[in-house]
C-alpha cells in the first residue's frame, strides 16, 4: 500500500468540503426560487413618450429618469419613445390626441393610462401622481390597448383607410395628376419659445403630407425680421402688441398665433 507523506495529507481537501459545496449548489436556487415566489410581481405602468432628441425639457422622462422614478415608487414602468422628428411619430401624435380628446401639449408629451399630459410644468407637477394612481390600481396598459369612451360625431375615415388625405387633382381630360400650385408660409419664431416647438414638429409633417407648401422661417431675434414681421402685420391690420409675437404664421389671408 502506498502511504502518504504528512504534507501531502495536508494538502489534499477532506471529504466534508465536497459535502459542503455540494449542499449549497442545490440549496441556493431553491432559496431564490422561495424569495421569489414570496414577492408578488410589480405592477407595470406603461408609457408613450412623444418628444424630440434635442428636448430640454424632456429629463424627467428620459430612461434613465424613470428607471430611478420605478424604483422609488416601487413599481415597473416600460416606456416607449417616439422621436418627434420623424413625420410618422408626429402623426401617430395627432392620432393619439384626438381619440383620446385632449391634444396640443407642448413635448414632451406622455400617454398613461387614460391620461394625457405634455410640457415642463405638467409633467413634473402630474407624472409621479398619475403613475402612483395606476400602480395602486395594477398597472396600466399601452395606449392603444386603453378602453376610451368614444365621443359623440366621431369623424370616420372612409372605408379605405386613407383618412382625412386628400387626393391628388387631376389634369384636364384625364392624365398624368396636375402640379398644384405652391402655398407659401410664413413662420415667426424665436430661441426659448416652447409653443414654437409644437409648430415646428406640425410644419415639418405638413411638409410631407403638403409638397406644394412652401415655409419660409424667421427667427425674430433678428432686426430685419422684426421689421418683416411688423411690415406684414400692417398688411394684416394686426394691433400692435400682436405683430412681434413668437409662434406666429402668415398664410394666404390668414394669420395665426400661439394655440390657435
């Protein structure tokens, strides 16, 4: 029989260590497995997000914000974020807003639940409040799966789905689609104006939808185009404390300001 030397006694591992090791492999899932079924799963509140990459107003529902807001209000929140720079997020916006009733917010703008809110002020002073509502009653689900009351003469698209788009004039006696004649827009803006930041998103959607408008943007921190803006106010009888204002358009006869 080979005999061992004392060291190497020493060295090699007793049996009661493979025992150990062996019971913890086989205890520790089955704990978590317990742990696990000992905490109920969190309510999941989910979200839309409508807002623009280059938002500063947008922090409080950027990722990172409300992965830190879940966790605080003990919760799972899932959001989805729909860049307002892409014509179709712009008009699933207007979509959204109109079945749910309730539309020109200012970005960013978040669809929960049955709530709707957008902009700095609204969304700080609502957001934490509204998500708290829909965990205390299990979480929420996407937008478009939320049950709406439909209000009374809902405009239907037609049956083939083509909405409110208009068709394309055709040229006299049939043929190729006449070239529409191009409307031109005038748009007054200025660096700070939260309004301006809707109408630029809906300007470059109608862009799209319209390639005969023509938009022509002036930024109102500069003189001559507080001298144009106040020059076609004139033309517009506009009083005077009308004819600098930011977020306005001049189209054909029309003027409109602010929300209008």
């Amino acid at each position: 029989m080979m005999a061992f030397r004392p060291d190497e006694r020493k060295r090699r591992p007793g049996r009661g260590w493979f025992v150990l090791l062996f019971g913890l492999a086989w205890l520790l899932p089955l704990a978590a497995d317990i742990r696990a079924q000992e905490q109920p799963d969190l309510p999941v509140v989910r979200i839309w997000v409508f807002a623009s990459r280059d938002c500063g107003d947008c922090r409080a529902v950027r990722p990172e914000a409300l992965k830190e807001l879940a966790g605080r209000l003990g919760c799972r929140i899932e959001a989805r974020h729909f860049d307002l720079e892409e014509t179709a997020n712009y008009a699933l916006l207007t979509k959204l807003e109109a079945r749910y009733g309730d539309a020109d917010h200012d970005p960013p703008v978040l669809f929960i639940g049955r709530e709707v809110i957008g902009g700095e002020k609204e969304v700080t002073e609502r957001l934490e409040k509204i998500i708290l509502k829909y965990r205390d009653s299990g979480g929420c689900p996407w937008p478009e799966e939320v049950s709406l009351p439909k209000p009374g003469g809902e405009n239907r698209p037609p049956p083939d789905g083509r909405g409110d788009e208009a068709s394309a004039p055709t040229a006299a006696g049939g043929g190729a689609p006449a070239r529409p004649a191009p409307v031109y827009l005038a748009f007054f803006h200025q660096y700070g104006c939260r309004e301006c930041r809707r109408v630029f998103h809906l300007l470059r959607y109608l862009e799209k939808r319209h390639p005969a408008l023509v938009v022509r943007e002036f930024d109102l921190s500069r003189n001559e185009n507080k001298e144009i803006s106040e020059a076609i106010g004139r033309r517009f009888n506009l009083p005077e404390e009308r004819r600098l204002l930011t977020a306005t358009l001049f189209i054909g006869s029309d003027c409109l300001q602010g929300r209008e």
